[in-house]
C-alpha cells in the first residue's frame, strides 16, 4: 500500500500524476493504492475503509512502532472494552455436553483438600509444600490404595521422596 501524501514515495511523481489523471482527482484529493494478490485485496479495502471510519471518530487506541526519521507503523490496536479476553474477533467454539461432563470428572483436588488429607494421614507438615508442589499426592494414594497400606504408614511413603 502507498498514498499521495507518502514521505518516501515507492511510486514516482510522474507515475501519481497518471494515476490522478486516470481517477480524474483533483490537486487536494487523496489517492491510496494497494496492489497484491488478488484474493487479499477485498480484506485490504475492507481494513482501510475500517480504519478510515476509525479517523473521522478520532485517534483509534493503538499502540505503534516509531523510526528515527519520524515516521511510524501500526502495531497493534491496544486492548479494550471490547477486546478482553476472550478473544471478541473469534467466533464461540460450542463443546459437546458430554465433553464437559468429560473434563468435570478429571478436575484436580482444591489444595485445603489436599491439606487436610495430609494431616489425616498424619504427614509431617515440613514435607507438604514438597509433596503438593510435584504433585506426589494423588501417587501416594495410588500406592495406598494398590497396595492396601494403613493411613498410618503414609508418613513414611511421603518420608521416601526425600
């Protein structure tokens, strides 16, 4: 894309004047050209006609990437009301209630929960932080459970991994 009033010019001034002449545009008109393949060129008008109507309400709300020789590009429009997540540009994505009732019965434990198992099985507290951040809980009581062992024999399963 270039424009008329481009303060490095990829078309010549001579090249512009045709191109006036052909669109019959006068000395204070505007001229915008965009070239590229032709499947991208219908997204290309309808994000230039977006951003024009964006100019007439004011600055748009954007962050953007300044040179040394002054000039500037556009980066990215800066997040907003309308913009938080989720994502506002895609469409909702519907998930099958059985997918759902999937996922619900593989949630993970609350940590107050895990806690509080800790103590009933009677695990020294200096090796909590340990067993819940390596996530060695949920191990033990597969261990517990595959091998029927006492709840009073846990301390020494989580004394194990040290």
């Amino acid at each position: 894309m270039t424009h008329s009033e481009d303060m490095n010019p990829v078309i010549s001034s001579k090249e512009f004047e045709k191109i006036c002449a052909f669109l019959q545009s006068d000395e204070d008109d505007a001229q915008i050209i965009l070239w590229g393949p032709s499947a991208d060129i219908p997204t290309a008008l309808e994000t230039v006609e977006e951003r024009f109507r964006m100019a007439f309400v004011g600055v748009p709300n954007e962050t953007r990437k300044t040179f040394e020789d002054g000039t500037n590009i556009f980066e990215r429009v800066l997040p907003g009301r309308d913009r938080m997540y989720p994502d506002t540009d895609s469409e909702p994505i519907p998930l099958a209630d059985e997918y759902i009732n999937k996922l619900s019965q593989n949630v993970p434990v609350y940590i107050s929960e895990r806690y509080q198992q800790l103590k009933g099985w009677s695990v020294p507290e200096d090796t909590y932080k340990y067993l819940l951040s390596k996530n060695l809980v949920p191990l033990i009581e597969r261990i517990s459970a595959n091998f029927r062992i006492r709840s009073e024999i846990h301390r020494d399963i989580s004394r194990a991994y040290f």
